[in-house]
C-alpha cells in the first residue's frame, strides 16, 4: 500500500539539539513545511542567543573590576600625527618640440636648374635669387614659430616651477604643523612627568576616558591635582540606574509567533547598580594607582561620583554627588582586588554615600574640586556700551577681551556655567576660561582673543592646540575680528578647536541682543594713526 506521505525529509539544528523528519504529500507542501519548521527553530535559537547574552551581560557587570585589574597606562603616543603630506607632486611639463630649422643646403631651395637658366647668366642669377628667397621667408617663419613655442615652453615650465614651489612650501607647512604638534605632544607627557598640574590632570584624563564600560552611558572626568600633597581629585560622571541592562531573558512563544522579554526586579537592580557603581570607583582608584606607581606622582586620591538626571520634584536636571571617597596609596595596595567585596570595602574606607545609590541621595564631597587659579580676574563690562557704530577690530585690545569674555559668559550661562577671564598679558596665552557642566559636550574650555586686522595664520591654531593640552581642556575656542587662512582651518580639522571669525562673531553678538561691525580696512589706518 503506497504511503500517503510519499515525500519526506529529515531536519536538524545542532544548536537546539533538535531533529524531525517532515513528511508532505506533494515536494511543495514538503518544502512548505520545512520552511516553516526552520522559520520557528531560528526563532527559539534567536530567543536562545538573546537570553544567553542578557545572561553573560550581568556576568561581565559583575566583573567590571576584575576585568581591569591590569590597566593600561595611556600612549601619548596617539595623540600624534602621522600622516604624510598627500598632494601630489606637480608633473614636469611636456613641452613642445622645435620644427626642424630650414638650411639653404636644403633640396627644397637647390632644384636643378632649366636649361635656358642654364645658357644665361641673369636668367641664372634670377634662378639663385627666387630660391634665395624662399629660403629667407621660410626660415623668418620657422624663426616666429620657434620663437612661439619657446615663449609656450617657458611659460609651460614657469607654470611647473610655480606649481612646484607652492607643493614644496605647503609641503613644509603641513610637515611643521605636524612636527610642532608631535613636539606639543612630547612636552605634554614631559610636564606629567615632571607632574604640572594641568598636564597631569590631562592625562589621567585621557586614560579614564577610555576605560571602557559593558554598556552606554554619557561618562565624563573632571580631575584636580594637588603637586604639593600629591593628591589627584576626580569627578566622574556615573551611570544612573536606567543605564543598567535589565533584560533577564528571551521567550518565543509559538503560538502568538512573537517574542517575550522578562526583565530583572527592581530590588535587583537597584543591588545590580550599587555594586557597579562600586566597582567604577575601585576601577578608577586601581588605574590611577597603577599608572602613577612609576613616577610616584599621587599618594591621594579623592573620587567624586556624580550623576545627571532629572530631579522628580522640579522637572529640573541636576547632577548630585551621589558618592565621595579618599584613598591613599599605602591603603589601596594593602587590597587584594581578586576578592574584594567592593560595597563592604567602600564603607570600610569611610566613603560617604547614601544606603542605596539608586536613590540618587545627594551627598556633600569629602574633597570638591576648588577650579581656583591665580591668573583669574575681575572683568568689566563692554558689551552693555557698544552702538551700532562701534568697529570691534578698533576697540582696545584689553576691551575686546572683556567683551569675548562677556559674550560666552552669557552663551554658556545658559546651561549654568561659567566664564572667567585671566589677567591681561598680551602673551598669547590664556584669555578666558569657560567650565561648562553639560555632561556631553562641557568641561574646561580655552578661548583666546585675537582683535586682528590681518588674517591669522596657523601658528595661532597651533599655539591655541598647544595650550589646551597644557591645560588639560577638554576644548579650544579662537575668536578673531579678522579671518583664517586655509592652513589655520587645515590644521584645526580632527581636533577639539574652535575657530570664530569675525562675522561668526558678529552673529554670537546678535544672538544675545547686541550689534556692532567690523571693518577691517578702517581699524588698520585707525590703529596706525595711534602709533
């Protein structure tokens, strides 16, 4: 009796550990079937896979620390550049060939004579003449178009020559940029290891920021060194409990064709989040520690740990410190990390924080952070006495300062933060500091003034770039009265620069209310005049 499934065919999944043999009566009801039975095993393999990764996810939070107990210092030396200059050479011409230059030796001007030519002497010297002659004018006109096409040639090769000296200059250019900037570069790491504040705040910096988290968060780093008592303040921006992956597993439910998620408690969580955010400390005390054992830069370190969120009864974002600790050297090597239990060491260690961090109880830092410097001063208004009239590439150049100074203070009061100008020098350094609070995007930032009436050129940029490593800002803002040349720009591209010229200028004024304009021309025979 023949079967009334004469088609069939056997199906696996390793991964599953399943098998079936599918039986059709006809191949496309076989295949049919087959389609859909794999459909449905990827689907539990997908649901497999999700819940395994949401599984070894809490594994690795649970192991933040241990996974970097070994940490690597960071390499300055990528900071550097490179990159070789990649214009291509100008091509040497090709220039046109000279036509051959006529000679009266030439067949063309000696045609054998007729023979009446021949029997007279003036029909001969007629003969001698008229070929004479046309040997002349050929060659006064090989004489023109050589002539031509030596003045083509030269100006092909001017051409070349030009080409090539502007290849060789911006090629000296872009190698001297590069070259200062590897040279700014080194001085940075010698004055961390010589233990200037600014340059060891920057580097610590650096490293902390590339310390990477098994999940996404907006993560930033404040850092005070002390030189005097060798103490290293940090505040790091913390992750909240949203942050936190929370997915506990994966289902796929057959009959609906759709998948389930289930997702940790809360009381988990909340367990989950304290012990990570303990971790982050103890990560961040055993980098420092390691890092600066070699030079033995810092024996204090005091980690400030902050979040940014929305207060629920205002709306409002804040950013509490939600976690302080002091730690000394001597102190954390007697730890053995590989079995620590980081909440029972935090409260050993006197740290100060809430019982539950997820509670985001605001707590008074045992060390904050002073942003205190020698050069800042007191500014006085400008912007409030400018008209319409006023040519900003002529006002006192300490004025124009204190009106760069005003204008930020007013753009970054927006997001709360601050704006202090430093002491008068004319030095090229530091004319403002901006400290800007947004957890993205802020930090300490350099802006300089240049009231110019010529175009400023790259070695501003450079100086600026300079200064922002040595500072340990997080970015640099250049504002001029004039313009950029394209090697400024160039040179600006890839790194934490600003550059605002006048009319970018001009519209940040507008922007908060007030007009003013720059005519260069005007502020050069005004400036001259006054010398």
């Amino acid at each position: 009796m023949a079967s009334r499934y004469p088609y069939q065919r056997e199906v696996s999944c390793k991964e599953l550990n399943k098998y079936s043999v599918v039986k059709a009566a006809s191949e496309y009801e076989l295949n049919q079937k087959v389609t859909a039975l794999r459909a449905q095993w990827d689907a539990e393999l997908s649901a497999k896979k999700a819940s395994a990764q949401a599984e070894e996810t809490q594994n690795v939070l649970d192991n933040i620390l241990l996974s970097s107990l070994h940490p690597v210092a960071f390499d300055v030396t990528t900071l550097k550049d490179f990159s070789e200059f990649l214009e291509p050479l100008p091509k040497y011409p090709e220039l046109t060939a000279l036509p051959n230059e006529p000679q009266r030796s030439d067949e063309k001007y000696n045609p054998a004579p007729s023979f009446i030519a021949k029997l007279f002497k003036k029909k001969m010297e007629e003969f001698e003449a008229l070929h004479t002659a046309e040997f002349e004018q050929d060659h006064s006109d090989w004489e023109t178009e050589r002539n031509r096409i030596e003045e083509q040639n030269q100006l092909k090769i001017n051409d070349y020559t030009s080409a090539k000296e502007d290849y060789n200059n911006q090629k000296a250019a872009f190698e001297q940029c590069r070259d200062q900037h590897n040279r700014d570069v080194d001085d940075f790491f010698k004055a961390y290891l010589s233990g200037e504040p600014n340059a060891v705040e920057r580097y610590f910096q650096l490293g902390l920021e590339q310390i990477k988290l098994p999940f996404d968060y907006n993560k930033s780093v404040e850092l005070e060194y002390n030189p005097e008592g060798k103490t290293l303040i940090v505040e790091i921006m913390l992750p909240i409990l949203e942050d936190i992956p929370k997915l506990k597993s994966v289902t796929y439910i057959k009959s609906r064709n759709e998948f389930k998620e289930a997702y940790y408690t809360e009381a988990y969580l909340k367990k989950k989040y304290d012990n990570v955010l303990y971790q982050i400390v103890l990560q961040t005390l055993n980098y420092i520690f390691t890092v600066s054992s070699e030079h033995q830069l810092i024996d204090t370190v005091v980690v400030n740990g902050k979040v940014h969120t929305i207060d629920r009864a205002t709306g409002n974002e804040i950013e509490p410190c939600i976690l302080s600790i002091s730690v000394t050297r001597d102190a954390f090597e007697e730890l053995n990390l590989e079995a620590i239990d980081p909440r029972a060491w935090f409260r050993s260690a006197k740290g100060v924080s809430a019982a539950t961090l997820a509670n985001i109880a605001p707590v008074a830092p045992i060390v904050s952070m002073l942003r205190e410097d020698k050069r800042f001063v007191e500014g006085y208004d400008v912007v409030d006495g400018l008209d319409t009239g006023v040519n900003l590439a002529a006002i006192d150049w300490q004025d124009f300062e204190n009106l760069i100074r005003e204008i930020f203070e007013k753009e970054f009061n927006v997001n709360g933060g601050e704006v202090k100008i430093t002491q008068a020098s004319r030095d090229g350094g530091v004319d403002a500091v901006a400290f800007d609070p947004d957890p993205i995007c802020g930090g300490k930032i350099v802006i300089q003034a240049k009231r110019y009436t010529n175009v400023v050129g790259v070695s501003a940029v450079r100086d600026l770039y300079g200064t922002v490593l040595n500072e340990g800002a997080t970015k640099g803002i250049l504002v001029t009265t004039a313009n950029y040349g394209s090697d400024a720009y160039k040179f600006a591209q890839g790194k934490p620069l600003t550059l605002m010229n006048g009319a970018n200028l001009l519209a940040l004024m507008q922007r908060h209310g007030y007009q003013a304009r720059i005519n260069l021309k005007e502020a050069k025979k005004l400036l001259q005049e006054s010398r």
